[in-house]
C-alpha cells in the first residue's frame, strides 16, 4: 500500500510504524459534551472570512472558497509486551484542516504538483470556547490566504510558459450543497481495567514460544466526529467509531532472514470484539506459523500457476487494480494512467467484477474497516460499480475531475492535514464462474502438469505492498506474501516456503484469473498514499491464476539471539513444517 518498496527490515519497522502512529488514544468521560457549539464556531467565522476577504481593497482576488473540517477524537490505547502493559493512554484532541482556494474552479491555486497549497492544519481548543475556537481558525485561514496567492502566481505564471496539458480538465468540481447533522459519536464505555488484564493475558501467549523475539498486543478504541463547513453552505456532522485489536509478532531464521506476522480484528466498539478464547486460539496459531515460517526452505524464483486465498486475493486486487482506477491517477504529465484510455474495454476476465462501496459497514459478520458515510470534502458516500463483467465503467472520483469525470463520487479522503484525493474504501471483487475451493486446487494441479512445472505456489496471506503508479518508473506492482506453499503436482504434501515477493505488471498479471473460489474473504487494513493513511478494507473470493511471478526478499545477515530469552533455559525444538490451518 506504500509506494516506494522496502528492505525486509525496513517493511517490519514500516509496520510498527503505522501501526503505533495512525491510531489515537483516548478513554473519555462518560460525560462527553455534543458539540453543536463547535459547529456554530466554524459556521460563524467562515461566514466573516468569506465576507471580509471579498471586500479587501489591494486588489488581491478573494478566496472563492473555503472550508473548514474539524476533528474531534477520544481515543484510547492499550499496549503489552511479553505479559506486562508498556503503555495506557487516553486522550481527547481536536484539530482543523483549513482549506482555501482562489481562483476558480477551472484554474486555481491548487492546479498541478501545488496541491498542498491549499490546506493548513491547527489545533482547536477542547472546549466548546466559541471565541477560541473561531481565533485558531481565523490564523489558519489567514496563513492559508497568504499561501494561496502566492502559488496562485505561481500557476498563472506556469500555464503562459509551459506546454498545453493532456487534460485540461478544471481544477475542482461544482458540486450541490450538503446538508446531514448526525449525532456526534457517543464515547464508549469502557471497563479500563478490564481490558488491561485482557490484552496483558494475550500479549503472555507469546511467553510460550521462545523463538518469537518481538511482540505486542495493541487495543485501540477511537470515537471520532467530524465537522465540516464550507463556503458552498455544506454542513456535515459525521461520527464514526472503530476498535480494533492488532496482534504483531517477529522472528528470525538461522540464516539471517526477519519474519513476521501480523492480524487485525476489528469491529465499531470494543463490546464487538472477538470473545477472548477465540482470540488466545488466533494468536497461537500466528505463534504456531512463526515457528514454521524460520525453518522453512527460502524460495527460488517462481513462474508458473497459483492460487491465491481469498484474503491473499484482497490484498492483491488492493495493490494491484485499485490505485490504478483512483481518479487522480488518470490526469497529470507524471502519471502512468494504466487504464485512462480503457473505459469501456474489458480490463479483467468477464466473469469478474469489481465495485467499490464505502456505505457498507459489515461483511458476514466482519466490520469494515473502509466504512464511512461522507467524505473528506463533506461529499456523501457511493457505491461505485468500477468493473462489470470485466469492462472498466468508470474511476473513484474526489472533487479534482477529469477528462472523462466531472463530479465527485464521494471517494475524496486523506489524513488529517493532507489534500484529499480519489482513494479506495471496500473494494469488493465478485464472480460468476466460481467453484469449490477443492474444485480449485484440482485445477491448479492440472495447469502445473499442462504447463509442466513441479509444483505451482498457494499464497494463504498477504500482508501488504506498493504499487507504482507514475511514468518515470516501470508500471509494476510488489506484495509481500507472509504463507506460502509450494503445491505438488505429483501428490506430495504441501510444503511452507519463505522469503516470497510477488511482482509483475498490472495489464499481465490481471488477465491470468482463471476461476475463483465460492467464498470470499475480507482484508482490513490501513493504506498509505500521497493523501495519507486512512483505513481501508478488500473482500475477493479465492483465485486461480495461471502465471504468477515470484522473487526472493532480501535474506538479512544478522544472526539470531546468542542467548535464549530470560527464563528459557534451552531454546524449544522446532516446530514441524506443517500446514497451519488459516483463521
């Protein structure tokens, strides 16, 4: 999901990363204030810019837009090691994305590489001060002022000296009014202490396995609303709330390579999330395929049939198609624009499609981790039906169009203090030539006798990838597999394999699907990408393609502890190379 690729070592730390930086903390007061009155701040000082900065006598053109979108979060942060809690943390922050545009829709300050431009950020009181609230945002707005007419020169200048562009479409879209005042999210009770002792208890699980040198437990609970004004009279109250559970853990082989593992369980308030013992169970099983994972043979390169689980799948059709149909891709002298020129035209074989839908919360039973109601540009969410019957139907539109877009299909989302762009929510892929997953495996052993290839490969988990997307690099893609098996054509049983990257092009790799599975599966995690990370989720039936090319990760060459971990007096015997079933 990261653009740029990374070192074995890196991609764990890269992990962590995310992980500890893209969630908040905080617990709140059952007390917890709704705040209609915040809304009125942003309201009211909006109202005063808009008309005070039309009435500026130096000749400087006004803003011919402005929006203000408020965050307010209470969050909570549970995390253990090894059986001990290293960190408790609540928290209560609000902070504002103010955004200023001038010139006009068609031309603008934001036009090209100076999106940035557009958007600063400041934090907001916590309490519902009107007075405060409306100075922080006043000296945001005449910062953001200051910073738009100065790169608005900068564009006029660039448009008179440099060559026509490909498109020329406007630089925002023209889009109705919206009006939804939700209730703000309601904070969670929660039994702290509770929850202290279950995450400590689960993060003890990993005391039992010796060759697990790194890992936590992490409990993050996040109820969030957010308030959004505009210019154009749009006013959104949108609350959203998630928990969610990450379990991480590392080993390392005898010959230097890292492993990891990683599992997310998630859901819209701690109360619906796994019961304990089903999550023990989980975690013994991550534990259980570490163990495997560092006495595993290293792969060789690789060329021939697979099958893909349906999470693996997921996370593949994430990386590999969705970027490519965000609608921001398909404009700009920089960009590959894989499929700008195949609307209409079949991308994937006709028995599959793809839609994108955001306004779906759960999937038999599994929360969605890409599920939301408005945008971050105070658009409505859509179904976006992409792929039908393998023909490209359109892209995911924010409010920055295109040749062949005009609108917004409520896709424009970012970080906070990041300009929103197209982004993906529930990417959901569907088939009508489905099979039993056995049905499949038989058909995988026949491609490898047809092709003549000893075995083929059965990817069972993916973890992530990146996906490049621009002209001055080759259009190809990388996921790092974490389970993979080879498959013999000659009825041995399967045998676990490490240090797999799948790599390839994207118009290659997705014309190979053979069939799918009858069953599909969901990936929930989170997506970095030049607007920031925001939680996304996939759900794709298992597939059967007939080529797949595969490379080795980078090997590493540190060596693994000399000593054994306190309290072990002799590291345990290897677990067997066995199948560990998948959760």
């Amino acid at each position: 999901m990261n653009r740029r690729p990374l070192s074995a070592a890196l991609r764990v730390s890269a992990v962590l990363l995310v992980l500890l930086l893209t969630i908040a903390f905080s617990n709140p007061p059952a007390s917890a204030q709704s705040s209609g009155a915040l809304m009125n701040a942003m309201t009211g000082e909006l109202h005063r810019a808009m008309t005070g900065l039309a009435k500026q006598k130096d000749g400087q053109p006004p803003p011919y837009y402005i929006s203000y979108s408020a965050h307010d979060q209470y969050s909570l942060n549970i995390m253990a090691e090894q059986g001990a809690i290293v960190s408790s943390d609540s928290s209560h922050d609000r902070a504002a994305d103010v955004v200023v545009r001038v010139g006009d829709p068609k031309l603008d300050n934001t036009h090209g590489t100076h999106r940035s431009s557009a958007i600063n950020t400041v934090p907001l009181p916590l309490s519902d001060d009107a007075g405060a609230v409306a100075r922080s945002l006043w000296w945001a707005t005449n910062r953001g002022y200051g910073n738009a007419l100065q790169t608005w020169l900068q564009v006029k200048t660039e448009t008179q000296v440099r060559a026509k562009e490909e498109d020329t479409s406007p630089d925002f879209s023209v889009e109705p009014a919206v009006s939804a005042q939700e209730k703000p999210a309601v904070p969670a009770k929660i039994d702290r202490g509770q929850w202290n002792d279950r995450i400590r208890a689960l993060s003890g699980v990993f005391h039992d396995y010796p060759h697990v040198y790194a890992s936590f437990v992490l409990l993050t609970n996040t109820d969030d609303t957010n308030y959004f004004v505009s210019s154009e009279d749009t006013h959104v109250t949108d609350p959203h709330q998630l928990a969610r559970i990450v379990v991480f853990a590392t080993t390392r082989a005898d010959d230097g390579m890292d492993l990891f593992r990683a599992q997310t369980f998630e859901a819209r308030t701690p109360a619906g999330l796994p019961a304990q013992a089903e999550l023990v169970t989980a975690i013994k099983q991550l534990a259980d395929s570490l163990e495997q994972l560092r006495n595993a043979p290293v792969t060789q390169p690789f060329d021939g049939p697979a099958i893909l689980s349906g999470r693996a799948a997921a996370v593949f059709f994430h990386e590999v198609l969705g970027h490519r149909l965000e609608g921001q891709r398909q404009r700009g002298n920089e960009e590959g624009q894989t499929f700008t020129r195949d609307l209409g035209k079949p991308i994937l074989p006709d028995f599959l499609s793809v839609a994108d839908d955001p306004t779906q919360a759960t999937f038999d039973g599994t929360y969605l981790s890409g599920y939301y109601t408005y945008d971050d540009e105070g658009q409505r969410a859509e179904r976006v039906q992409l792929i039908k019957n393998g023909v490209l139907q359109t892209f995911l539109m924010s409010r920055l169009p295109i040749a062949s877009f005009s609108t917004s299909n409520g896709h424009g989302r970012s970080q906070l203090g990041r300009m929103p762009t197209g982004r993906q929510g529930n990417l959901i892929v569907t088939s009508t030539h489905k099979v039993p997953e056995s049905e499949l495996r038989k058909m995988l052993i026949d491609e490898v006798k047809k092709q003549n290839k000893p075995y083929g490969l059965y990817f069972e988990d993916i973890s992530s990838g990146f996906a490049v997307t621009t002209r001055t690099s080759p259009q190809a893609f990388q996921v790092l597999p974490l389970i993979v098996y080879r498959v013999y054509a000659d009825g041995r049983p399967d045998e676990l394999v490490r240090g797999v990257s799948i790599v390839g092009t994207p118009q290659a790799a997705l014309k190979r699907i053979l069939a799918t599975g009858d069953k599909q599966e969901v990936f929930n995690g989170e997506c970095g990408a030049e607007s920031g990370s925001i939680p996304v989720s996939a759900i794709a039936p298992a597939m059967l393609v007939s080529e797949i090319e595969t490379q080795r990760q980078p090997q590493g060459t540190a060596r693994p502890p000399i000593l054994p971990p306190p309290g072990i007096n002799a590291i345990a015997k290897p677990a067997a190379n066995t199948k560990v079933e998948a959760n």
